[in-house]
C-alpha cells in the first residue's frame, strides 16, 4: 500500500504564508461549496476550484449520463467479498484513472459504515458486518485511489448504518460499541490508509448532529492524527457557530450555506475564534497542495496514465468474478461440463436486464453493460451450445404486478427442455437505495416460485443471486447450485459465464452473514423510536451474535466454495505475545483437489474466560493463497496488536487484557478446523 505522504515542514510553512494572506472574509468563502460539486478558486494564493465526484462504485463526475460515461464497478459488497487487498488497490488505481479523465480531485467513497441490518439501504454500498475486514479493504480501496493523486473520502462518519430518518436520526451507542465496532473502520482507513477526506454523516451520535459532534475532534483528528479535510454530507449542515467551532472543515454543497457571512460575524464577535477558521483553510489548502490544486506544489502522486478500454472491461471482469461466492455446489453442478450440453434454459427477471449497481448517489452511467443473458450466450454461442430465455417473474414496480401464471409456466417448460437451467433472481436498483431501508428480505414478486418450478423440473438448475445485500432464498435446499455475483458492475454477465463455465474460480467469501429465516437475523430493522436509534446489541453484530444464539444463517460470514478442496493441517503462532505487538498466524494447508485454486484463510479470536465483555468469535485477520493441485502452502495470516485489545470505558483507552485467548483457523466463521492458544503478557 502507497503510504500518503505527510505534508512536510516546507509545505507547511508554505501554506502558513498563504493563509496569512488572506483576509477572514476570504477565508471564509473557501469553506463553502462553490457550486453542487465544486469548491471555490482563490487566485490570491494560487488556489484553483477542485471537483469533488461520487463514488464508491464508479467516478460520477459532474455529468451524470450517456454524455460522459463512468466505469460502473462491482457493488462495494463484492469488493469486500473477494478478501483481496491487491485487486481492490488497482481498482482504486482505476477510479483515480477514471477521477482525472472527468476533471475530479475528490471522490466521495469508500463507504465504511458497518452492514449492522441486512435491510439497511446502502448495505450493498458497505463493505461488512466486520470492522476489520472493512477496514483493510477500504484501506487498500483509499491507497489505490491516492496512489493516483486523488484523494478517497472515508464516508460517513459515523454509525450511519441505515438509512430511515437519516437526516435526523440519533443514534444511541455506548462508548465501547462505538470504538470496537464504527469507529474501527475510519480509525483504519485514516491510520493505515492515509485517507485525505472524511465526510461528516446526516445523523446524530448520542445527541449531537455529526456535523457538530466532538468526534470530530477526537479521536479523528487529535487521536488519530488526521490532517485532511472534514467535508459535511450533502446539506447535513445545520449550524454556523457549532459546526465551525467542531472540527467541520467544508461545508457542501454551495454557493449557499449556512457559514459564509454569518460565521464572519460570530468570527468577529469573538463566538468562533479565527483560529478555527485558519486550521480549516490550512487544510483545503493541504488537500489541494496533495491534488494538485495548489499553483506551485508538485501534486502527492503523478496523475496515472488512463488505461485502454479494453483493460478497463478486462479488469471489471476479473473483480466481478473475484467477488462472486458459491455458497452451494452439489454434485460438482459447477462448473458447468460442456460435454453433452445442447441446451441452457436463461431465466428470471435479472437474466435480460443487467443489474450491475445499486441506487442513489453511487449511481454512475457505463457506456455498456454485459447482462446475464449477454454473457452466457457469448460464451456458449461458440461451443454450439443453445441459449434459450424466459423472464419467468417480474420484479413489481407499480402497485399491481401483473398476473404470472402464464410466464411461470413457460419458464418451466423451457427448462424441462434444457439441459441445464441457469435462474437470475435478485432486485433492482429501486429495491436497494441510498434513502430508505428494505422492509423485508424476500425476493420481490413471485422469483422463490418461479426457482421452486425451474428446480422442480430440471434437476440441473444453478441459481444466480443477484442483488447487493442478502436476500432470504428459502429454496436453497431444493437447487444443486447457488452463485451470489452481487451488482457485479458492467462486466457481470462476461463475469458469470467465466465462472459458470469454470474460466475462472469464483474467488469471493461473504464479507456478511446471509441468514435463513427474518426470526433469526440478530438486528433485523432499524426504527428510530422518537428519534432515536439505539445500539442495543452493544459489541455483538453481524457474525459475532449469530455465533452467540446459536442461531444457524444459512450461509456463514467468510463462507464460499472455489473449484478445488483444501486441507487445513496445522496452525502455529507464537505462545507468547507482548500486549500492543502484532503476532503472525502461520497456517499449513493442502490444495487437496483436482485444480489449482484461491483460498481466503481466516484467523479467528475467542477468550472463554475473561474480565470483559466479548464477543463470542471475531475475525482476527486472513489471507489469500493459491495453490497446484496437490500443493501445500503457508498462509501468513498477520494479526494486528488491535485484534487484541479492547476499550475501556472506566479508562477511557485501549487496554490488553493478559492471559489466553484462543486463535482459530479455517475457511469461515463455523469451520475452523485449527486452533492453537496465544497468551498476551504485559509490556
Ligand atoms: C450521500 C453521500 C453523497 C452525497 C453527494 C449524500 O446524500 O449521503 O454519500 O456523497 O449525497 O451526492
């Protein structure tokens, strides 16, 4: 990972001398929003206007249309899915390539808030259920993008984990909670990943507006060190004189806001110190010397050369398969044999209609997108294979679907005819916005009985899930075969016929548990009550409360098949390990199978007996392998001194408790095969 570089004493100086001159009137104008998307110029100090772009999954960029194309990558929820910190860091090289050919300087993403429900609106824009793993992912996201001399925004900060009443909503989270789990990812990205922008969420943190809020101050900025730019959420502004006196830095969008002249007066009356003012103006001014904004100063990175076409769809590809995870393969289904295949039955209401992204301000517009149906038939057209398609089910848009029975049945018969079925479920980028959470996990309309009829006819019948966030699949014991391939961006359906037809392993692990039944998920909704929204669980989300109930999802975080088996053989960590150091678990395993494979290993933390509170399991740290048939390998699973740690809330701190935690290893939350003990001593 590109470390980002800090700004120096000479740029220091040289941005001191700036801003001394400048009037406050002048210094204040740059704290606003020049325009929708833009900041303002200042000639006087060589400052030019920088654009800022919405992301994650694409740079918008000013123009939102067919005018001026975006590359559309694979859902954020994919990215995590492939465990892959390299393949993430080019993708981030890519939207830095993509943020220059559209003139931005600042893109809005990642989004590192945690996926506390599976209905929260912009789970699919999430990472994780887990901070870590959100963490390093959106770490290596933010040093890719920066590595092209464009800064990254970790946003939203913080515990903006769903969307109904987001702009209002209080959410109520004790101290530990939010430090162990929503803080954790931001603390990551800012520390590890170098991040140069940090957005201020809509909602409230225990009473206080986040565009207000003292963890602005610390631990963001004292604590962590942060020296980048604090941008609020589109019009999340709602103060002058409590939002600058916290540590908010650029108000957006402009020209209008609610600092400009009144903040000059509350300056002037002494309510503001000017101080504030000028640390605010130092940092834009940092953030366009690391830009390139900034007349005079060589910009942090070079801007990166723009890559061909075909490189960019190349790539797309790969990550779109990367992330694809096969929670179920009977029988061998996958990959698809070829031999004595004549025909495949296409079907559902995603197999024509490519959903490659999710709704609301990620949105971007590719200059082309391979469907379901696209894919398989480019693929298979070759091999003299027959593609035949029927929507089966539609996803209702308007208030009445329309009656199926017809459809249903042609589905069926078209399957009974195949040799094999391939069932295109999911929903669409109206289902799963920015704006509001899901009510439920079903799949809309009538999809569960259109798999039930397609299974029931053709015992070849692999089932494609596609959507950003889980959905229930209450037939999943029926079908041989289940392909999650999320919004997997323009590239889905090239993806997915790689995958089904064994070109490439389905490379992804669930970043996020996928429960079976609504009853069992640990936080279904989030509903505010008068306003508030409280963190009741505490410490215990995602995995770590599935783990404490006892409850079975259906398919566990960290799950996913490849093409080949493995062995886990043995694990070994050092016996001893001081409290703050890092400790790195070594783990032998055997590609036991037939073809050569990826594997994500993952090392879990336990502590059965302990002085605090605990989660029952939590993921400690992982790493990808690939092997030969046949090969063995050692995994080098680095686990960070903060896996160890937890936060004390007599204290105020991080603190280590000694003794024995118990390290576990395997290929998911419920499968780890290996375990061995590590005892912390005091330092
Ligand atoms: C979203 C942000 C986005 C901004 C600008 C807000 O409504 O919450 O994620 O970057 O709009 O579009």
């Amino acid at each position: 990972m590109i470390p980002s570089p800090g700004p120096g004493p000479a740029l220091e100086a040289r941005i001191d001398t700036l801003v001394a001159r400048l009037d406050l009137e002048r210094k204040v104008r740059l704290l606003t929003g020049a325009s929708a998307w833009t900041t303002h110029d200042e000639p006087a100090v060589g400052l030019r206007a920088m654009v800022l772009s919405d992301g994650p999954a694409g740079v918008r960029g000013q123009v939102e249309d067919e005018r001026s194309t975006s590359a559309n990558l694979p859902s954020p929820t994919a990215l995590a899915a492939t465990w892959d910190e390299s393949l993430v860091e080019r993708l981030g090289r890519l939207l830095a390539a993509e943020a220059r050919r559209k003139h931005a300087d600042v893109l809005l993403g990642p989004t590192v808030n945690l996926q506390r429900t599976p209905l929260g609106g912009r789970h699919f824009e999430c990472l994780s259920e887990d901070p870590l793993l959100s963490g390093r992912i959106g770490a290596a996201y933010v040093g890719g993008v920066q590595a092209g001399g464009v800064a990254a925004t970790a946003k939203h900060y913080v515990a903006n984990d769903s969307e109904t009443d987001r702009f209002t909503v209080d959410v109520r989270v004790d101290e530990r909670t939010l430090r162990e789990l929503y803080l954790t990812p931001f603390e990551q990205l800012v520390r590890d990943g170098g991040a140069w922008v940090v957005m201020a969420a809509y909602n409230g943190v225990n009473g206080s507006t986040m565009t207000e809020s003292p963890l602005l101050a610390d631990p963001l900025k004292r604590e962590w060190g942060f020296d980048g730019v604090v941008v609020s959420d589109w019009s999340a502004t709602r103060s002058t004189e409590a939002s600058a006196r916290a540590a908010l830095d650029l108000v957006m969008p402009g020209p209008q806001g609610p600092w400009d002249g009144e903040l000059v007066a509350a300056v002037r009356a002494g309510r503001v110190p000017e101080a504030a003012v000028d640390d605010k103006v130092r940092r834009l001014l940092l953030l366009a010397a690391r830009v390139g904004a900034l007349e005079g100063v060589d910009p942090a990175a070079p801007a990166p050369d723009p890559p061909a076409a075909g490189d960019v769809a190349a790539l797309l590809r790969a990550a779109a398969a990367a992330g694809s995870v096969l929670v179920r393969n009977q029988a061998a289904t996958l990959p698809l044999a070829t031999d004595g295949l004549h025909r495949v039955a296409v079907i559902g209401p995603n197999a024509a209609v490519a959903r490659t992204q999710g709704g609301g301000s990620v949105r971007v517009t590719p200059d082309h997108v391979v469907s379901p149906l696209d894919g398989l038939r480019a693929a298979l057209a070759p091999l003299g294979v027959e593609v035949v398609h029927a929507l089966g089910a539609r996803i209702p848009a308007g208030i009445e679907p329309l009656p199926e029975d017809e459809e249903l049945d042609h589905a069926a018969a078209l399957a009974r005819d195949a040799d094999a079925a391939v069932v295109v479920v999911g929903t669409t980028d109206e289902i799963e916005s920015e704006g509001f959470d899901r009510a439920s996990m079903a799949l809309p309309g009538r999809q569960d009985e259109l798999v039930h009829r397609v299974a029931a006819t053709n015992p070849r019948t692999v089932v494609v899930v596609n959507t950003g966030s889980p959905v229930s699949l209450p037939w999943r014991d029926e079908v041989p075969a289940i392909l999650l391939s999320w919004f997997g961006g323009q590239e889905l359906g090239n993806a997915l016929a790689d995958v089904l037809l064994g070109r490439v392993e389905p490379g992804g692990r669930l970043p996020t548990t996928w429960g079976a039944r609504e009853q069992d998920v640990p936080v279904l909704h989030a509903r505010p009550v008068a306003g508030r929204l409280r963190y009741g669980e505490g410490i215990h989300v995602g995995y770590r409360a599935w783990a404490r109930t006892g409850a079975v999802p259906a398919f566990p975080f960290g799950h996913g098949l490849g093409y080949t088996t493995w062995s886990y053989e043995h694990v070994v960590a050092p016996a001893t390990v001081a409290a703050g150091e890092d400790l790195v678990a070594r783990v032998r395993l055997r590609n036991s199978g037939r073809r050569a494979g990826r594997e994500v290993v993952q090392a879990y933390l336990s502590r059965a007996s302990s002085a605090v509170e605990r989660p029952a399991v939590w993921l400690a740290g992982f790493a990808v392998v690939d092997a030969q048939p046949g090969e063995t390998v050692i995994a080098e699973v680095r686990v960070p001194a903060r896996a160890l740690r937890h936060w004390s809330v007599d204290a105020h701190r991080w603190e280590v408790e000694p003794g024995g935690f118990e390290l576990t290893a395997g290929r998911s939350v419920a499968d780890r095969p290996l375990a061995t003990d590590v005892t912390v001593v005091a330092s």
